[in-house]
C-alpha cells in the first residue's frame, strides 16, 4: 500500500512541475506574430468622406492564428472603427488593402490611421501588435478654408 502512495506522489509532483514548465513556456516567450514596415503607406494623400482608403501593407506574418483588429482615425481625436479579423496567410504579403471608407462625420483635418492587432496565442496570453500608417488630409467642399 505505501508503495503505491508513493508512486502517485511522485507522478503527480512530475505533473505539476511540467504544467509549471509549460506555464512559463506560455507566459515568456517572445511571440512575435506580425512584423509590419511602419508606417504603412497610404496610397492618395487627400480623401474626402464617402471615398475609400487605401493602404500598402509589407508584412511578415509568423503565425496562423487570426487577429482581431481594431481601427481608429487619429487627430487629437479618436474615431474608433469597428474590429474585423482579416484572413491573412502566414509567411511574407505585400498588399494593397482598402482599408475604410471615410465616415461622413470625420470633420476635415490632418489624420493618421491606428491599427492594434490582438494575438490569442495560447489559452493564458494574448500579444498586441500597434502599427500606424503615414499621414493624410480629409477635405469636403463643405469645410471652410
């Protein structure tokens, strides 16, 4: 009867040590899902509302697990878009994405575009990856010069 007490002892302090090892796996390795060229270029310089964004994405991806990305329009200001989850293939992509389409309430100014792309790696950690893209004007015939 000891004997086999002992056994199980010994099995369950080598399972705990392994889950404190894959534990620590999880929490400290350097994940790095995404490499992106900053900032990310944007095709015109001058939108107007109603008109479509493009940008020119160079990017590695290291990863297949799907992002869940959010968006904002930046000028002092933060307009929030709605977050998406692009389908992306692992391994090298240069890309020219229609990003948006400029909302009709974004008054007229000098913007930048601020992605934060969210990375569930494993059940315990989840990486985030901010990049930014190049400057541009949003104009309208309504704003008063």
């Amino acid at each position: 009867m000891k004997r086999s007490h002992t056994i199980f002892a010994n099995i369950a302090i080598c399972l705990m040590y392994l889950l404190v090892i894959l534990f620590l796996y999880w929490t400290l390795y350097p994940y790095k899902p995404l490499e992106i060229e900053q900032p990310v270029k944007i095709v015109s310089e001058v939108h107007n509302p109603g008109d479509m964004i493009y940008a020119d994405f160079n990017f590695e991806k290291n990863t297949n697990v799907k992002p869940d990305i959010s968006l904002a329009i930046v000028d002092g200001v933060i307009f929030n878009i709605p977050s998406s989850t692009p389908q992306n293939s692992e391994g090298h992509n240069e890309r020219v994405v229609g990003v948006l389409e400029v909302p009709s309430t974004v008054p007229c100014g000098i913007y930048h575009l601020h992605w934060t792309a969210k990375y569930r790696m494993n059940p315990i950690r989840t990486v985030e990856v901010k990049y930014e893209s190049e400057k541009f004007e949003i104009t309208s015939a309504l704003c008063a010069e």
